[in-house]
C-alpha cells in the first residue's frame, strides 16, 4: 500500500496528489518525509496545505524548517495561518523573521495568529514588534497586540500599555485593553499605576 501511495504523489491530479498525502499520514511509511517535502513546492495550494499539515503532525521539526526556509513565504491565508501555528507550537526566537514578514500578511486572521504567536514567544524583539503594531497597524491589531502584550511578563510590555494608558491620543478602545492587560501582568503594580492615573 505504501508504494502504491508513494506513486500517487507523483499523479498529473492535484486531487489526487493530495488525497495521497492525507493517506500516508495513517500509515506513516519508513523514509516518507523526504518525499513529502517535495511536495511543499508542489503548484496547487491544497496540496501544499496538505503536506503541511500531515507533516506537522508526524515531523513538525523537518516541517519547521521547510518553513522557515521556504523564499518566498507563503501568500495565500489560510497554509500561512497553518505554518504559524505549527510555529507557534515550537516557538523558538529564530522564527522571528519569519513573523516580521508574515505580519505584514494582508489577511487580518493571518496577522492575529502571528500576533498571538510573538506575545508567546514574549521575547525583548517580539514586544518591539507588538509595540510598531500598535502604533502602525488596526485597531483589530492593535487590540490584539495588546492583549498578546498582556500575556507577558516582560517589563518592556508593561511600560508601553503604560503608555497607551497615559497618551491621550490613545483610543478609548485601546486604553481600556491596556489597563486589563497591566493587570494581568503585575495587578499589585498597576492598580497602584491605574489609581495614580485616575486622581
């Protein structure tokens, strides 16, 4: 059945190419993820959704890396959001650039995963990038990248939703996100913070 299956990745029908993909995440042949990643070039989306998500399921290290090494990255929305998340679930600091060029995306559900995916990652770079959404992106984005914010205990992430709070040119919206994200990182802190603000 393997070396059947194998065959089918090679058919001139895309359908079937992908149908072979999700049939060999079941029975996971010996050696098979080398011939998976030559398909993550394949020229039909689906197929290349499909080795996506069986790889990051059965290899996720070896699907990280096409990932990461893949020129250009992916355009259309939904095989990013997978790679995102399929990053997210091994965030490490070297995925970084891969974020930066991915939240430049134009699809806000595509944004908001890598969003998500930097305030866990809760590096000094990831709040810089949080930071120039904030003031760059959405109000959508920025909401987002201030509850990602509010994920962190980062001492960076506290001083700039300090600041959103503080800068009257802040929208109502996003100042009251900012202090429910204050609170999550020091409540002690901010409801001293908050109090000193309100007088």
């Amino acid at each position: 059945i393997a070396q059947e299956l194998i065959k089918l990745l090679e058919s001139d029908d895309a359908k079937i190419r992908r149908k072979a993909v999700e049939c060999i995440q079941k029975i996971h042949p010996e050696g098979i993820e080398e011939t998976l990643c030559s398909l993550f070039d394949d020229e039909e989306v689906f197929v290349r959704l499909a080795v996506t998500e069986v790889l990051g399921r059965i290899q996720p290290q070896i699907i990280c890396e096409e990932i990461l090494n893949k020129r250009p990255i992916e355009t259309d929305a939904t095989l990013l959001r997978t790679q995102v998340g399929i990053l997210r679930e091994h965030n490490e600091e070297r995925f970084i650039p891969f974020y930066r060029e991915a939240i430049a995306h134009s699809d806000p559900f595509v944004r908001e995963y890598v969003i998500a995916a930097l305030g866990a990652l809760a590096s000094e770079e990831c709040i810089e990038i949080l930071h120039s959404v904030i003031e760059q992106k959405s109000l959508n984005d920025s909401l987002h990248a201030i509850r990602a914010l509010g994920q962190t205990a980062h001492q960076g992430a506290y001083d700039s939703l300090l600041h959103i709070v503080q800068n009257p040119k802040s929208s109502e919206h996003l100042r009251k996100q900012a202090r429910l994200s204050l609170s999550q990182i020091d409540p002690t802190r901010a409801a001293r913070d908050l109090a000193s603000i309100d007088q």
